[in-house]
C-alpha cells in the first residue's frame, strides 16, 4: 500500500463480502484487522480478495489462534502414525481440535489453557506407539518482521539495480556534454540524426521503465480496476510521458534528415531511481515507528526452570524448558539475573523485581511470598519460586502487545481529513497535470511568450511536456496518508515504553483536548489499600463471631473497603493462612453502597448510612456519633446490620498517595481543572479534596450519577477525562471523552478505559495527556508539511516562477523532491521517540507507601 487511497480500496473490497462485520486497514502498519463470520466467510477468502485488489496478503493471526500451538512431528513416516498421534491428543482434556500436515510433520492443537498445554501434548505424543517420536515447537516461518525486512532488501536491490542503468544515463546527458572529446563521440550520428548518445539512453532506460519499474504499473493497473487512482498511477504516467516521447524523437531523428529532437530518457530512468529510493528510506523508517511492540515481544524469555515439587513443597527434580511450553499452576525457578518467565505469584523466597520494562516503574519492586509478579521483567536480587497464573497469549505481556497493535490499527478521527483529500487527490493532480501541459503548448504556439524563453535544444512542445510531468510526479499522496498513522504509532509505542497504554488514535486526539479530569477517590487520590482502624460494636455479640460474619460478607466483594475488611478479620483468626470464611448465602452487591448477604441464618447488611436507611434499617445515636467522629477525621465510617440491627462500626483510613497533592497542582498549571467524585460520605470527600487542593467535590455518588456528572461537564463545553480504578467507575470511564483506569484496578475498569495507567501513580495521567498532546503536535506539524509541501511544489513544478526568474523544476528533482516528503513525515513523527516527560514530574519525588 502506497497512500490512503489503497487503504480506501481494501476496506472497500472487504466490506463487500458477505459475512464481514467490520474492516480497519492501517496505512502504517500494513494491516488489516477484520471481524467476520467464520461460519459464511474463510479467512482464505479474505486473503484472495485483498489479493485480487491488487496487494500481496498474508494470515498474522485468526481468533482461533488465541490457544493454539503448531507441534513439529520428527519419526512420522506413515498417514496411521499420524492418526494415531491425533486420535491419543483429542483423548486429552481440554483438547478442542486438531489439524495435521503429514506433509510438513506438523499437528495443530487447540487446547483450553486451564486444563492443558503444550509439555502434555509433548508428552502424550513421544509416549504414543512405540515410543520413537520426537515433538518440539513448530519453528516459526515468516512472520511480519520478516516480512519487512524482504521488502527492505527488495527496494534496496530494486534501487541498486536502477542505478547501475541510471547513473550512465546521467553522465551521457548532462556530464559528457561539457567534455568536447566524449561530446563529439556521444554526438555522432548512426542513422539519419539519430545519435549515439540517444540511442545508449534508450537501451539504458528501457529496463529501468519496464523491468524495475514494473511494480508501479501492476500497482496503477490494479487501482485502476477498482475504480481508483493512488500514487503508482502518477509515476506510471509521469514516467510513461517522459519516456515514450523519448522513443518518439529518437525514431524520428531516425528516420529524418532534419529533426532535431530532445529525449528525456534520463528524466523517467532518474525519476525510478528517486522514488525507489525514497520508497527504500520510507520502509526502513517505518520499520523504525513499530519498534515498540518488537522490543515488548522480545522482553519474553527463551528457556525457564521448571521444578518439580514434592507434597511437602521440597523440590524434586530442576529441568531447563523452552519458556513457550510452561502451563498453569507450573512451579518456576527464577535466579538473581534472570527475567521471569511467566505471570504468577511466589510461593517461596524473596527478592525485589525490575518491572520498569511493564510498568515504567524505575525502583525495582520488593517480592515476597503471595506477591504476583509479570512474566517479562527481570529478577534482581534473590531467588524465587513462582507459581504460573497466566500464560501464553493470557500473559500480560501479550494482552500489552495486543493491546497496543490494536491501537496502531485504530484510525485517529482527524485521519478522516486525510481520507477525504486522498479520495479526489490523483485525479485532481491528472487533471492539474495535464492542464498544465496544455497551457504552456497552446502559450508556445500562439507566441504568448518570447522564443527567447525556450531552453536550447527544446522546442514549446517539449518545455510544456516537463512541466506536465514535473506536476504529475511532485504531489505526493502518501505524505498525508501517513501524517496520523505514523506519529500514532511512535506515540502508542512510546506510551507504552512509559507504563501508559494508549488504545488508539481516538484515546490520544480527545486527550490532547482535555480540559477537565474527574477523579475517583479510593485507589485514585488514595493508595487504594485502606486499613480498618477502629471498630466499635453496639451489641453484645462476641468479637470473634462479628469478624466472621463480616468477613464471609465482604469476601464475595473486590472493593478496596470489603478486602480491607476481610484482612482485618484475618488478623483475629488463629489458624493464620488457613482461612476458610462461613458460606455466605443469597450474596448482592449494591453498587456505591455496599453488600448484603445470609451468613449462619442470618441477613448481613454491610455498608454506608444511605444503605441502612433503604432498607428501613434504625441508625442508633452511638452509631451517628462514631461516623461524625470518623469522617472528620477524613476517614470511611461502614455501617454493620445484622438480622436488620446495627451491630457495629467500623472506621476505615485510606491514605492520600504521595505526589497526589503536586499531580492536581501540576495540572493546575496545564489549565486543568479537577474535579473529584465518589461514593464516599461528604465529610470524608471534603477532607481529602481539601489535602490535595480539588476545590469541586461530588460525594456519596452512585455510579450513575458518577456517569451523570460527566455529561453534566461534558454540556458545560469541557473535554472530560475520567481517571478511576472500580466496577462502579466503569459507567464514568465509558460515558467521559477519555477514561483512564489505574493499572492496578479491576478488570472491568481497564476493559472500559482509553487509557491504562500500567502504575499506580497520577503523574502517569499527566504524562499520558502530554504525550497525547506532543503526538498531535507532530500529527500536525506532518499535516503542515505534506500540504505546504504540495501547495507550495505543484504550482513551482507548473513553472508559477519561470516568467520572472526562468526557474524550472525539472521532472528528476520534482520526483526527489515527492520521495523526500514521505521520509521527511515519518521522520517528523519519529523524532516522538525521544519523548520525554514534563519537567515539573521530575521535581515529583513519588514514593511507594506500604501499609503494615
């Protein structure tokens, strides 16, 4: 794909076929995602019809492949192994399906992770039979970075061979001349006036034109099947023009006694080598902007130490595995130096770990038993056992890379603008180009400027020919194609790099317009790990019963306030780690308010005042006095219900994150307001918004009205950013222009947000509305250039200047000059790679808080 215009066709193409349900072409990256109907449409039938519009297609990846592993088969001779190979695998549990290639020796096999994986596969096949085959990893073949770097070999070679033709072509036109002893020979006439000189330059350029070249005819051919003209139709036809009236003067001094024609053959053999040169400096570049999801890929290890444990928890036997082959629940080693080698928790030893390359946290993490740690990041210090959570294409590793190819994929909307030029661009410029051509021919003819104006050894008709062709190949289409793209992508890749995961052009062009955040409390201002500091009970029930009612509640929850509960009451129990809470029957969580459940017979009902009062519940005055007491004191008072009594309260602390306070003032300064809502009582809101200096405070707010608030905003005429970590902040998230989750939030909050912070910090909120604005900084420094560039080149190149100053651009410069513009674009946009956080965040000394 060349520009905007190929895009346009393949999505067109697409969407035709029946089955399809949406298509994203991206420019940038050279895909397409597609979401279809396996069951009316094949993947292969999509393959052949991008195909058939003219462009190369390959598979990257189908749903289907989202637990699937290609096992190589060495021993196999007969169709019955193999079959009996298959037949022992879909015995398996968890096995879904499997493909075979005799072939190629290789088994495909779908598998549902939690219940196998790939060392089982291996297994069950090297003791299939007679036990002589052997099973390993199936190598993978091509893939998009070979892809890539084929096609930078090939506009190299491609660009090498062109100049081995042009350079001569370029000595005997412009360098012999002045040389009177070369210029004679050059000079001499083999038939009638047809030269040497001549007929080397057509011999030299006939395989540039039709041999080198011959990608921008099948290129401009396939376009114009389809109904559209992109970038290869005008170097098609600026080249084309130059060289056959090249032909047509060489065979008619031929066969002439007097004509004295020009060729332009080095016109269309150097235009070639110039764009094909620009094309090879353009893929390199590009190359470059998805550099962030290679060097994510690669953070992956190759091999890991898989233990095998006894009963007890001692270790049996070490053995080095491929990294790919680890499953669910598998004990592994990881030693001082190492980098984990999947998503877990561990289960022994201590050690701090460096997850900068995830998270973008620069101290290193201190890890000890129970803690989780994420595949990819590196263990410094001590060794440690770690259980596997998440593999495979689970890994967060791998859900980052999705998420941020997805991203690349994603058009930003100002890329419409683009869209809509590139629609009517090569047929304008056709237009343009041949309107210039005409009126300089008809201005020659009729004498409408001086003969004296002429360059010698042309006549009119050959000046208005370059001028034709100077315009045809000087716009250049691709330059605005790839202004969004290109600097979407560096920027995604760089939020990445930064512990910010951007999901798309539309994440990043509402953020650079934000001018209002609204702020979650708990687990956004706050560090989201509150502690039960006071407990009072009003009833004569005994502490340890309370705890236990409370706790089997509030177990079911994953609110920060339900799991601070929950290890309160742990601290009471005797049987330490081996915790088995009563059952709790009928269990509903009441969004905002609180939970409510049947524990031992008997109706639970755990939450604030607006709760007990719902359900007609009587709040004594000890209980009023006590939460008065807590929230002026900025903490949480939870209220405890039992058989329809209050039984208790309970008052929580969460504590203010360090930096919270210098992050809201630093937005200050960016012309931010901030706003801050919550389900929490107002006396608590107001304390913690008069710490961190938020002046505007919404509390007590079910998550309807969180989501109201925004579009109450959104009417008022600000661009709302929504930064919260809850379920009951997921409406807010999806309702605000931008949602923000905290990376250490819940599921739900990081499914529904543009943007996920990968750390805990809101200095990472500033950092992502500052990167979004520097990428649109670039987005239109590009959009500038590549229209300056076109409105300011096609009038030159129509000779706009040669009545006052004689300035022609011949057409060999104007095709440089459209090659430079492409690279110039994405160099624009590379320069985003050395992005680098406002200074005011480095005067932030944000610490980690641990709560004991």
């Amino acid at each position: 794909m060349t520009c905007t215009s190929c895009t346009s066709t393949i999505e067109s193409a697409l969407q035709a076929i029946r089955g399809v349900q949406m298509v994203q072409v991206a420019l940038a990256t050279e895909e397409a995602e597609i979401h279809y109907d396996p069951k009316i449409v094949s993947y292969n039938q999509l393959v052949k019809t991008i195909e058939d519009t003219g462009y190369e297609a390959m598979l990257i990846s189908s749903g289907e492949d989202i637990s699937k592993i290609d096992l190589k088969i060495d021993g196999v001779r007969t169709d019955h192994s193999m079959r009996a190979i298959k037949e022992s695998l879909q015995a398996l549990p968890g096995v879904q399906d499997v493909n075979m290639s005799l072939k190629h020796n290789k088994i495909s096999v779908s598998y549902k992770p939690e219940m196998t994986g790939p060392r089982t596969f291996i297994n069950e096949i090297e003791s299939t039979g007679s036990r002589s085959f052997k099973a390993s990893i199936y190598p993978k073949v091509g893939g998009r970075e070979t892809h890539r770097k084929e096609e930078i070999k090939q506009y190299y070679r491609s660009f090498l061979w062109s100049l081995v033709f042009t350079v001569p072509i370029f000595l005997t036109s412009m360098v012999f001349l002045y040389i009177p002893g070369i210029k004679h020979a050059f000079d001499t006439e083999i038939v009638n006036m047809m030269s040497v000189g001549m007929l080397l330059r057509w011999v030299l350029s006939t395989p540039v034109q039709f041999i080198i070249g011959r990608r921008f005819y099948s290129g401009s051919y396939k376009a114009l099947r389809h109904g559209s003209a992109n970038m290869d139709v005008l170097i098609a036809l600026g080249t084309n023009g130059a060289y056959f009236y090249s032909v047509y003067s060489v065979l008619r001094a031929a066969t002439s006694k007097d004509f004295k024609g020009t060729d332009f053959f080095e016109t269309s053999a150097m235009l070639i080598s110039f764009i094909l040169l620009g094309k090879y400096l353009e893929v390199l570049a590009k190359g470059k902007t998805s550099e962030a999801i290679a060097k994510l890929m690669d953070l992956a290890p190759g091999t890991a130490t898989l233990l095998t444990l006894d009963d007890e928890g001692n270790v049996m036997s070490e053995e080095e595995i491929d990294s790919q082959l680890i499953q669910k629940n598998d004990v592994i080693k990881v030693i001082p130096g190492a980098k984990v080698a999947s998503d877990g928790f561990v289960i022994w030893g201590q050690s701090h770990v460096n997850e900068s390359m995830i998270t973008g946290e620069a101290r290193p993490v201190a890890k000890r038993k129970g803690d989780t740690v994420i595949g990819g990041t590196l263990n410094v210090n001590g060794v440690l056992r770690i259980k596997a959570t998440w593999v495979g294409s689970e890994s967060a590793l791998s859900q980052i890379v999705r998420l941020v190819e997805s991203a690349q994929l994603a058009k930003a909307p100002v890329q419409k603008f683009a869209d809509r030029i590139s629609k009517y661009f090569v047929p304008l410029v056709i237009i343009f180009s041949f309107s210039t051509w005409l009126a300089w021919f008809l201005a020659g003819k009729f004498h409408w400027y001086p003969d004296s104006w002429i360059p010698f050894s042309m006549d009119d008709f050959e000046l208005a020919l370059q001028f034709g062709i100077s315009v045809m190949v000087i716009a250049c289409p691709c330059a605005l194609g790839l202004a969004t793209p290109t600097a979407v992508m560096v920027g995604t890749g760089v939020g990445a790099t930064q512990g910010v995961l951007i999901k798309g052009g539309q994440a990043l062009e509402s953020a650079h317009k934000v001018n209002c955040i609204v702020f979650d409390k708990t687990g956004t201002l706050t560090v989201g790990k509150p502690v039960v500091i006071d407990k009072r009970l009003l009833t004569s029930i005994a502490v340890q019963d309370f705890n236990e009612l409370i706790a089997a509640t509030e177990v079911n929850s994953e609110h920060p306030l339900a799991k601070a509960i929950v290890e309160h009451a742990k601290k009471f129990r005797e049987d330490g780690e081996n915790l088995a809470w009563p059952e709790a029957q009928d269990f509903i969580s009441i969004t905002g308010h609180g939970v409510k459940a049947i524990v031992r017979n008997k109706e639970i009902i755990i939450g604030n005042k607006s709760l007990m009062l719902d359900h007609n519940i009587a709040i004594p005055l000890d209980a009023e006095d006590i939460l008065a007491e807590a929230e002026g004191k900025a903490q949480t008072g939870i209220l405890v219900s039992i058989d329809r009594e209050v039984a208790g309260v309970l008052a929580i602390s969460d504590p203010l994150k360090p930096g919270a306070k210098e992050a809201i003032s630093v937005l200050g300064t960016m012309k931010i307001r901030s706003i801050m809502v919550t389900g929490d009582n107002f006396r608590t809101a107001n304390s913690i918004a008069n710490e961190v200096g938020i002046k505007t405070v919404v509390a007590e707010a079910k998550p309807e009205q969180k989501a109201e608030k925004v579009k109450d905003l959104q009417a008022s005429g600000y661009t709302v950013a929504m930064v919260g970590d809850g379920i009951n902040d997921s409406p807010a998230l999806v309702a605000a222009d931008v949602g923000m989750a905290i990376g250490a939030g819940t599921d739900i909050a990081i499914e529904a947000a543009d943007i996920v912070l990968m750390k805990s910090n809101l200095e990472d909120v500033i950092t992502a509305i500052d990167l979004s604005r520097r990428t649109f900084f670039h987005i239109r420094l590009n959009y500038f250039w590549a229209l300056g560039y076109n409105v300011i080149g096609i009038p030159i190149a129509a000779g706009i200047l040669f009545p006052s100053t004689r300035f022609r651009l011949p057409p060999w410069i104007a095709g440089a000059a459209m090659a430079a513009s492409s690279v110039s674009v994405v160099c624009c946009s590379l320069l985003l790679k050395y992005y680098r956080r406002p200074k005011k965040l480095d005067k932030l000394e944000m610490h980690g808080i641990k709560i004991e």
